[in-house]
C-alpha cells in the first residue's frame, strides 16, 4: 500500500488532453481545414474548448498538489468519527492502525450504524483493547428513518473534542502521522480540512477507471480550493471544527438528500478564509473500492444525484458544465 503522488501525477496530465488534442490538430487536420471551409468553424470552435481545457489545467487543476501555507502548525485534541454498518472486517484490520497513530491526544468514535453482523461483538473486543475507542450504537428502526447523516450527528455530538476528523470503515491511512497531518495546521481561522482518498489498486480495468476518476476529481476540488473556490470534500478524510457544524445546524439545510454529508456540507460552509487543503502522502487514507460494475455504476448515480440537487451553488454546476462540455468538444478531432 503506498500513497499517491499529485507531483508525479499532474506530470502525467500534461501528456493527455487538451495537450494530445492540439498535436492531433497540428498533424492530422491540416488539410482538411484547408480544402474544407466548414471545416474553419469546426476547427475554432474546437480550439475554444481546448483554451478552456488549458485555462482550467493551469488555472486549477495543477494547484491540486500545493499544500494551503499556514503560519501556525498546532497538536489539537482530535475527535476521530467513523460510521459502520456490517463492517466487521474492515474495523478488525484498520481501527489497530488508526489506534497505532502517532499523534498524542485523540479518541475514535465508532458508530455502529444498525449493523447485523458481528460489529458489535468486534467493537467491544476492540474497546476492552484500546480505551481510546467510543461506540455510539444505532438501532435500526432509528437508522431506517433518519439514514448516514443521523449517524454522523450522533458520533459528532459524542466527541469530546473540538476538531472532529472523518474516515470510513473500509479506510485505512497511509502512515502513522495521518492525524497530525491532517489538523495540525487548524486554528481559529482556519476550520475545515479537506484531504485526499485514493482507492486501493487491484489488477483490472474497473480498477483503473475508479482510480482514474478519483484522480480527477480530487484534482478538482483541492485545485479549485487553492484557488479561493472550494466546493467539495470527501467523508474519507476531512476534518472540521464542531463548533462550525453546530453553527450551520450540521446537515439540516441537505437532510432530505440521503448523500452528501461530505460535499454538500463543504459547499455550504467552505470559504476560501477557513478551508485547507492536504495532499501530502502522510495525510491520505487508503480506501476500498467497488469490485463490480454494477456496484461503481450505483455509487456513481448516487453522486450524481448530490451533484444535480439544488443545494450545489449554481456557480459551480455552471463551470463544470461548460468544462465538461469542452472536453467533449476537444475530443471531437480525435475520434
């Protein structure tokens, strides 16, 4: 398991569109351009998408890897809160890593999420282990009302620490230094975190294009968050202070959305005053992704579902929109 390089990465960007789209201009359009005047038109209206391409690649997406420079850098008492539902598995093999951090003060609350395997049973073994752990428990007639957003309320409102971290079960960080990493730089100004989460490699082609995608769309959200406009985050690591969750009313203005307990709420209180970004190897958590097409295409719907709903600003549907729109355009010559 090693972390991701955005260096390495945003590298490898440049050798992909728009940069491709503008050497297959140059060498296979030439002639057609000239023999065909509509093909003028085409052409402009094809150039237009790739300077928006290179507008957002070097604009945005290529401050994903920069770190948010903070003059303070501070241990906090740090509540860690983890939602689990079935994940017996998973909370055998990562809660002792998350327990084996370096950083000196912090607590894990583990909300069991109306599970009907063994996690109960695992959560007190883990308990009587490490006294750090605390085990909120959900019954599932109060689940099946109130869904995911009820459950992370409940872990939130038990943590008794100001600076609340979020992961999930199926998460595991990268290093021993993950805690600190992600708050140390927090401070009276400076209250939400937003990190990165890429998924675990396996061999295949859903693999790739689940780490593709997760590659993308972190290098939209922290490179957008870098420039002064942050609009998401991810609940597989993102931290925030209580006292901004309470003060917004936690996820009262979203509720009825089942999702978007992560991005919907950074897109409502995220400014470019009192959010960080990380990235740095020693800050990601390692997560598990779908093994079927069919299991990515129903996470993707339910995405997508978060991302059409009216709480998104109408500023960011509208730039990803039209960027989304000039990648299809650009790609247009290559086909």
């Amino acid at each position: 398991m090693r972390p991701f390089s955005f260096d390495l990465t945003c590298t490898g960007i440049i050798s992909t569109p728009p940069f491709l789209v503008l050497r297959t201009w140059l060498f296979y359009m030439t002639d057609f351009i000239l023999e065909h005047p509509i093909g003028v038109s085409f052409v402009a209206v094809c150039f237009i998408a790739w300077v928006i391409q290179v507008y957002y690649l070097l604009g945005f997406f290529l401050k994903a890897p920069q770190q948010t420079k903070t003059a303070q850098q501070q241990k906090h008492a740090v509540s860690v809160v983890i939602c689990a539902r079935n994940e017996e598995k998973n909370l055998m093999e990562h809660i002792p890593v998350i327990m084996d951090q370096n950083h000196p003060d912090f607590e894990v609350i583990i909300v069991n999420d109306s599970s009907w395997d063994d996690t109960e049973a695992i959560l007190k073994a883990l308990q009587v282990r490490y006294p750090k752990i605390r085990i909120v428990n959900l019954d599932e007639e109060k689940q099946n009302m109130m869904g995911k957003k009820f459950a992370l309320t409940l872990g939130i409102k038990a943590a008794k620490n100001d600076i609340i971290l979020l992961t999930d079960a199926d998460c595991v960080p990268v290093s021993q230094d993950w805690i600190s990493s992600m708050t140390n730089g927090m401070s009276d100004h400076r209250k939400l975190v937003i990190g990165f989460s890429p998924y675990q490699k396996y061999p295949g082609w859903l693999n790739r294009i689940i780490r593709f995608d997760t590659l993308m769309i972190a290098s939209h959200y922290l490179g957008f968050a870098n420039a002064g406009r942050p609009y998401m985050g991810v609940g597989r690591n993102m931290a925030y202070d209580k006292e901004l969750f309470f003060k917004v009313g936690g996820f009262k203005s979203h509720y009825s959305i089942a999702s978007g307990d992560d991005d919907l709420f950074v897109n409502q209180v995220a400014t470019s005053a009192n959010i960080l970004m990380v990235s740095k190897p020693e800050s990601q958590t390692i997560s598990e992704p779908k093994k079927t097409w069919t299991d990515w295409f129903n996470q993707n719907v339910d995405i997508f579902t978060t991302i059409h709903s009216t709480n998104h600003r109408t500023k960011e549907c509208w730039r990803f929109g039209h960027f989304h729109f000039s990648s299809c355009l650009q790609d247009l010559p290559v086909r």
